[in-house]
C-alpha cells in the first residue's frame, strides 16, 4: 500500500541532480561568487577556532587513532588523514562555536560542511584552482539548502536537526561536483546520502553531539560520493518519493516545489548571511534589540525589573526553554542565557561562553527577571521573520522602554558587510593563526577566484597553529 503513495514531486531528485553535474562558474552570477568567497572566509575562521576546542579535540584523537591514508589535512594540527576523516573532523569543527553561515529559510549552516569537504578533495587531487572550489562550494550550497527549504520548518518540529538531516545534501553534492560526476552518478550520490541524514535537536539541551551532526554530515556526503563513483546505486527519488522519501519521511509539512522553484534563476546560496554573535540565529534580534535598549537608555542590569521577549514559535520552541549549566551547547542555543551576558558584557560572543561563566551567580539571577513567549503578530507574520524580536524592558522605577527587530543583523535583509565578516574573523582566529598569516588568508581569499594553486592557502589552514 505504502509502496504506491504518490510522488511529492516526480523528477525532482533527477532535475537537482542534472543541474548540479552541470554548473560551471561562468554560469554563477558574480554577486553569488563575491558571497561564496565571503562564506569560504568565515567558514574557515569558524574551522580553525572550532579544532581548538575539546569536543572537536575528542573527535580528531579518534580519527589520528585509526591511522588513515594521509592525503587530507586536519586544520590546525599539522596531521593529515584520509578525506573522510578530515571532514569528519573539520566539519564538527566548523560547527563547533555556533558562529557558522545560516541560510535561514532551510536552516542549514552550509559553509561549515562544504568547506572542509571542497577542500580535503582539493588536497586530495593536488594542484587545484579557485573557480573548482567556488563551483562545488556553490554547488552544495545551492542543493542542500533547496532540500532543507522544502523540508519546512516541519522537519525541525519533528525533532530533526536540520544541519544533520538536510546539510548531507550540501557535503554529497560539493564533493560530487568535486570529483566532476556526471548527472546519473551525481543523482544516485543524492540518493545514497538521503539514507544517511540525521541529527536529533534534544542534542542543543546539554551534549557536544550537536557539533558532531555537521562532521558526520561531511563525512556522509564524502561516502555517498565516492561510492556513486564506483557504481553503487542510491534512491533514484530519494527527496520526492512519497513513502520513504527523505521530505516525506524527515517533515510532516513538506513543500516539495521548493526543490526546484526558479533554479537556475534565483540562487538560494545568494541569501546565506553571517553571524555577529556566537550562539544560535534564532535569538540574535532579541539580544540586539536587548542591547539598544540598554545602550539608549543608559541601563545596567542592576536597573531592571523585567525583561519580556515576543518571539515566533520556532523561536519560543527552539531557545526559550529553562535554562540550566549544562554546558556550552546548551548556553549557546538558550535564549536566557544570551539575553543575561548582553546584560552584564554588551555581547555573546566566545568569552561569555567560558565554562566558567555558565554557572555565574549574577547570570542566574538575572535570568529570573526575563520572560518569553510567543507574539501572536510575529507568528502571523510566517516562517520569513522566525528570527524576529519585540523586547519591551521595565525598570525597577517603573519606566517602559521597546524596541522590535524584524531581520536580525547578518541576513540577507539586514546583512553584515564583508568588512564586518573580515572583522570577525580576525577576531574569531587571533588565537591560531600569526598576524601575518590573518592578513595573508584574508588576501588570498579575497583572490580566490583567480588564483591557480590553492596550495598556499591550504598550508596555511593546515600548519600546526600559532602559539
């Protein structure tokens, strides 16, 4: 009976597939490349701080364990491993502070899975060039968030972490396009990798596995390539199958037209926006709006009463449940959490989310003064604005004060600059890399399109790090 349910879409794994065998760069609109050269940037700042950390420290011991073929570099370590192995390790990395790229319709943090995949590929091969990374970066970008887009919201209401579920599209089609599959092997590649997707979002309530989703994505996606590569077949319509399909299985709202809706003509890689603050998107209007009030109002946290939050659903179920030190995860996907370190530090970015400051007393405290819940116009304004933010604080004198953010700071809507991507990341690596070597990436990214060897850059990201 089930075998018989009715395709979502018909053709719609075999359409993505055709298109993304077939991209060249000349075919890529150059305000799309200026954006994947930004994003290839900020990923690889995201990776190289991520491989300082423990939980990616853990992963690396166990992938140096296994002794692999060395053709692929662990970033920041001087070591290499196989291809898998690296992006395993590169990719929980790139995801491993919350400061990674969002596309915020498919909820997929595309750059801290294409990244490491393009080039532990790139390294594999040898002498690469500028435009093959930017296409396969493209290339994943545009497939894995068309997929996560027609997954819906839904897929995470079910209880699926998008990065693990819909981002192994972005890791198969990158390394498919890297290894230059044609269209069938491309199309089967998608196919493998639909049965590997996964990811559950209780992970953000106190574990290190969720930064393990995006390295497991890559590595999955790498898997699925290469066995494509050698004939092994995948689910010919894995996204649109009506039984079993991964829309129809992973969402219990799909909207599969957002598969292939204007492709070719509206680049869904265009609308990926960057990060300010480092913790999950969906509480970055809040804290912003949180901010200005203090900052307008000359108020310290010692002046309020009451903080109330109207936030979307997504949101509300996302990040605005009680919160309790259960680890950096947990403080950097909680809503409370990042309204109390904007209070006492003017930010959230990597300090607030020391171990040491999970548990402060002052932070605690303070918590007990901020209340969320859902806005009923935020909620019928749709799915576009589950990133936005009314924030209305009261003094203990009595004074009202409310500020509201519709697009939070580093969308496509209110975007961050390149200049501020270019800050951040000398910020996010001045712990890894030596000055010389920030402004030497900075540049060599920055030319990435036109240069002919990638090798400088790659040494540089590989080399054991700095200090």
């Amino acid at each position: 009976m089930e075998a018989h349910t009715p395709s979502l879409l018909p053709g719609a794994t075999k359409a993505l597939a055709e298109f993304a065998a077939n991209i060249q760069y000349q075919d890529i609109p150059a305000e799309v490349i200026a954006r994947m050269k930004t994003s290839f940037l900020d990923s690889i700042g995201c990776c190289l701080f991520g491989a300082t950390l423990p939980w990616t420290q853990r992963v690396q011991a166990m992938i140096e364990d296994e002794g692999a073929r060395p053709v692929a570099s662990i970033f920041g370590s001087g070591h290499k491993t196989s291809v898998a192995g690296a992006v395993l390790v590169n990719a929980t990395a790139g995801h491993a502070f919350e400061l990674d790229d969002i596309h915020k319709e498919s909820i997929v943090h595309a750059g801290s899975i294409a990244t490491p995949v393009v080039v532990a590929l790139a390294e594999q091969a040898g002498v690469t060039n500028g435009k093959t990374l930017l296409t396969a970066m493209t290339t994943g970008y545009e497939i894995g968030t068309r997929v996560g887009n027609a997954a819906t919201m839904g897929l995470f209401f079910r209880g699926f972490h998008p990065q693990g579920a819909s981002g192994v599209f972005v890791a198969a089609a990158s390394a498919a396009r890297m290894l230059n599959l044609d269209s069938a092997h491309m199309q089967h590649a998608l196919g493998i990798v639909g049965s590997q997707a996964g990811g559950l979002m209780a992970a953000q309530e106190g574990a290190m596995v969720k930064r393990f989703h995006s390295g497991r994505a890559a590595q999955s996606g790498v898997y699925s390539a290469y066995l494509a590569q050698r004939d092994f077949t995948g689910i010919s319509d894995v996204l649109e199958a009506g039984y079993g399909g991964y829309l129809s299985s992973y969402s219990d709202k799909p909207n599969a037209p957002r598969l292939t809706d204007e492709l070719g003509s509206v680049w869904e890689t265009g609308k990926v926006g960057y990060k300010p603050h480092a913790c999950v998107t969906s509480i970055h209007s809040a804290l912003d709006a949180f901010s200005h009030l203090l900052k307008s109002n000359n108020l310290t946290p010692d002046d309020i009463a009451q903080v109330d939050i109207g936030m979307s659903p997504m949101t509300y179920t996302h990040c605005a449940w009680e919160y309790k030190a259960q680890g950096v995860t947990a403080a950097q996907m909680n809503l409370f959490y990042g309204i109390a370190v904007i209070g006492f530090d003017g930010m959230a970015f990597v300090a607030q989310y020391a171990e040491s400051r999970l548990a402060d007393p002052k932070i605690l405290d303070f918590i007990k003064r901020i209340h969320a819940r859902v806005d009923p116009e935020i909620e019928a304004m749709g799915p576009a604005y589950r990133h936005a933010a009314r924030v209305v604080v009261t003094t203990r004198e009595g004074n009202k004060f409310s500020h509201e953010i519709l697009n939070r700071r580093g969308s496509p809507e209110n975007p961050l600059s390149v200049d501020d991507v270019v800050y951040k990341f000398r910020n996010v690596v001045e712990s890894c890399l030596s000055s010389a070597d920030i402004d030497r990436v900075i540049k060599l990214v920055d030319q990435l399109d036109g240069l002919e060897n990638t090798a400088e850059l790659f040494n540089i990201l590989a080399a054991p790090r700095h200090g």
